[in-house]
C-alpha cells in the first residue's frame, strides 16, 4: 500500500464497532436462549472469525442492513454443540483467549487455532485459572502453552483468581469460564482493565457483582445464562485513536468521530493526547469525539505512566508517531506487554518508524521518542509485520511525511478497519466517511 502524505484532516467519519465489545456480544448471543439483535459489529476479519466460530457450534446467524447502511445480526443461540471441526480464530488474541474460557465451561470438546501469529502468542496467562476451574486443556508447542488448544469441556468449579497483570482477555476469560462453574467465579485485579465483559454480562442479565476495596477491583459472577439482548455496539476508540492523532498533528485539522466508546479504560490515548495540547471534546450525548490540532500548532511531550497503559495499550504505535511530532522526548513506561501481540510492536515501532526519521528506541519495558515540533518525517518503504496497528500507525506517519510511503504487509488492516484507506482518503478531501 501506497500513502502519500498531506493535511489537513477534515470532516466527519465513523469507525468500525468497537473490536472487542463485537467478540463479546457475540458470544454471549450464542449463550442466550432466543433471539439476540446486534447493530454495527465490527466488520474486521477477527471479529469474522468469532462470528464464524458460534455459527460453527450451532448459532444461526441472520445478517441485513439497517437503513444506514450498518449491518444487523439476528443470532438465535442457546443451543451450542460441538463444531465438525478445528475452531479457527485467524489472527484474534482477544478471540481466543475469551473463547478458550466460554468453551471450556460447555460439555463437549473443542480446538481452538489460528494463524502463525497466534501460534506464537503466550496463553498460558488463560490456561492457569482455567485448569484451577478443573478445566481440561491442553496446549501445544514448547512448554505445552501455545495454540493450537484442546479443550475437554465441562465440569468447572467457581474459584477466586488474581489477575498477575491487568488483562480484559484474561478476566474476560475466566469471567466466561464462570458462567458454567458450580459457584460463584471472582477475577481480583491490581489495576482496572477494560469493563466490557463485566457490563456485558450485567446487560444481558447475568448476575454480576463489582466492588473496589483495598486498593483492588473484584468482578463477581454466578453461573447462568444471559437472556436475549437488544445491543448497539459503539465505534471503536482504538481505531478512533489514529483520526484523533492525525488531526492532532496537521494543522488546520478538524475531525468529528462519530459515536466513540467512552467506557471506562479505553479513552486513555484522548487523555495523552489532550495533556499534549491537542484540543478534544467527547460529547456525553452523542458519544461524538471532535478533535482538533493544537491552537498553538505544537504538541508537547509527555510521560505515559505504567497504571495508564492497560487503558490505551493498543494505542501505543500511534500515540509514537504523536510523540514524533511533539516537542520534546515522550517515555512510554510499562509496555511490555506489547512485546507479545501480534509483532514485537516495541521492536517493530523502533524499527519501522525509524525508517521514517523517528528519533525512537525500545528500552526494556520502555518506550522513548524524541520528538521535534514541526519536523518532516521521511518517506519510506517500511513492514507492517502482519500487524495492522503497525501498519496504520505508519499510514498515519505518513501524513507529515516528506514524500509517498510504502507499507508492506497492509493485509493485516483487514483484521480490524477494512475501510480505512477510503476513510484517510475521504477526510484528506475534507468530507465525510462511512
């Protein structure tokens, strides 16, 4: 993929469903006895994989278009049975991880795989609190801790675990594996992660208890089914993030994002931003997230606090190419947990934006750019590494650039924001996007 730069960005657009709300809903539309209606799922290629999965165990899924053009699932579950074969979740951690939980409470077996990338993903982190259920899966590679994984499933007793790092996928993974235990099933956590698994669950009538005390958050859920929903799922701030960073970067910018989540631990990257100077306003009525580069013209540099990580981890690629165009050195601290998605993203963010003149370095568990306000990043043929944060990121970078930039790999966008190409175009031509 061919970007070329320019600016500024104008208009309004709308990203896809919010990526990890669309695995939620979908599974537990599975779960539930009836007739569940979901209203603008994700259409990236992970979130096609999870949709695939409970057709394959036996969902009926009916998809139409609402008058806006957004699709709308009619899923009719409750009656979940084994798959005629392997449950393939293509390049999803978060699909895998939630599913591993939801299976391994349903009496029958299972595998779950994916692609080279998942293969290579830790999941170990899912497997200790689901064997300490009783659950029976085995994993595979060195160590028996990758996928593909077999799940015998079936059997769990509710347990009490603390989370060893802040995870919504590992939560969400136990909280899932929960609703089929004999007892009440707790998820401790030192720092908050996303909620979505928590208020989905409380939403769709699962009995669903959240206290704070001591400095920990405890999620509580009885075993049980959801009841059949009704759920509109809001745009996805993680691909909002890369809108909100270009207009922050082009001067003259402008953007309206329309209907962003604004949950809690998601809207981590508008606070880093806004504390650079860009100027942001989330409106509570409409969840519309207008962004506008800084009246001064410049961002300035910042430290982004380990506790603010679990609130803006994916955002992290983005939020460098920010950093690039600020004044002054940005330290990302506490993200090594990037080391594990689908690259390296420390080592692919040094890499691949150093091609384009980024001052930037892995440090550890750190990351650090030195950023000049003003300064023209360079052009460059750069590897997404089959990873699409990485490659929007990139797109992004280009728009400061000094000449076309060449992302190799931009295959993997399709996993999450298939349309964003047309959508960079759109706001380019100061329009509007869908």
């Amino acid at each position: 993929m061919i970007m070329e730069p320019g600016g500024p960005l104008r208009g309004r657009t709308r990203v896809p469903g919010d990526k990890s709300i669309s695995h939620r809903v979908l599974m537990l539309a599975a779960l539930a006895d009836g007739e569940s209606t979901i209203h603008g799922l994700s259409d990236g290629g992970d979130v096609a994989c999870t949709r695939a999965i409970v057709e394959a165990l036996g969902a009926r899924v009916d998809a139409e278009e609402d008058p806006d053009g957004r699709q709308v699932l009619r899923i009719s579950g409750g009656r979940l049975g084994p798959a005629q074969s392997d449950l393939d979740v293509g390049n999803s951690g978060t699909g895998i991880r939630l599913l591993a939980g939801m299976l391994a409470g349903l009496g029958f077996a299972s595998t779950l795989d994916g692609d080279a990338s998942i293969r290579r993903r830790p999941m170990e982190r899912v497997l200790e609190p689901l064997r300490a259920m009783g659950a029976s899966v085995t994993g595979s590679g060195d160590g028996g801790a990758l996928a593909p994984l077999a799940i015998d499933g079936g059997g769990l007793r509710g347990i009490e675990y603390r989370l060893p790092m802040a995870s919504a996928q590992v939560k969400g993974c136990v909280l899932f594996a929960g609703l089929s235990a004999d007892g009440p099933t707790t998820v401790v956590e030192d720092q908050p992660s996303r909620a979505h698994t928590e208020e989905l669950m409380a939403a769709t009538g699962i009995d669903v208890e959240r206290t704070h005390d001591n400095g920990l958050d405890r999620v509580t859920v009885l075993p049980g089914r959801p009841t059949p929903f009704v759920h509109d799922v809001a745009g996805d701030p993680s691909q909002a993030a890369f809108w909100a960073v270009g207009a922050s970067i082009l001067p003259g910018s402008e953007v309206v994002i329309e209907n962003v989540y604004a949950g809690p631990a998601r809207s981590g990257f508008a606070a880093v931003l806004a504390r650079m100077g860009a100027d942001l306003f989330h409106d509570p009525v409409t969840s519309d997230l207008t962004v506008r580069a800084p009246s001064g013209g410049v961002l300035s540099a910042t430290t982004v606090r380990a506790d603010e990580v679990p609130g803006l981890v994916d955002e992290v690629p983005v939020l460098a190419v920010a950093a690039a165009c600020a004044d002054g050195e940005t330290v990302f601290e506490g993200v090594g947990e990037l080391r594990v998605k689908e690259s390296d993203r420390l080592a692919t963010v040094e890499s691949e934006l150093g091609r384009m003149g980024v001052d930037v370095r892995a440090e550890g568990d750190r990351l650090v750019v030195r950023g000049r306000a003003g300064s023209q990043l360079r052009g460059a043929s750069v590897d997404a590494h089959n990873d699409h944060r990485i490659a929007m990121a990139c797109a992004v970078a280009a728009l400061v650039a000094d000449g076309p930039t060449t992302i190799d790999g931009w295959g993997a966008v399709a996993t999450s924001y298939p349309m964003f190409p047309d959508h960079r175009a759109t706001l380019l031509a100061g329009g509007i996007g869908v």
